[in-house]
C-alpha cells in the first residue's frame, strides 16, 4: 500500500480493522497487509469472517 490514508488509519484505531481486513505489526513498526485480503478488498469482494 505504501501510504495509510486517513480514512484507512480512523478505521484501524477505532476497530482494529479496515472492512475486515486485519494488519499485523512488524518489528520495525510497519503494518503488514495479507496481499490476498487487499486484492479481494480491491475487486469489491467481502473479507472472510467479515461482520456484515
């Protein structure tokens, strides 16, 4: 993803994912992102175990 828009970053603090798609902190601080969640989130498809 490269930048956390503000939109993206207001969804991670309030509820600790963004449309189900949940990151996982690095050592170094960074947040890793599952490519597969992005690429469905990218498409319009729904993130497994998604509330809905």
């Amino acid at each position: 993803m490269g930048q956390i828009s503000p939109a993206l970053r207001a969804a991670l603090c309030r509820g600790g994912s963004y449309q189900g798609a949940r990151p996982v902190k690095a050592r170094n601080r960074f947040l890793l992102w599952d490519g597969d969640e992005i690429e469905r989130l990218a498409q319009g498809q729904a993130i497994e175990g998604e509330a809905a």
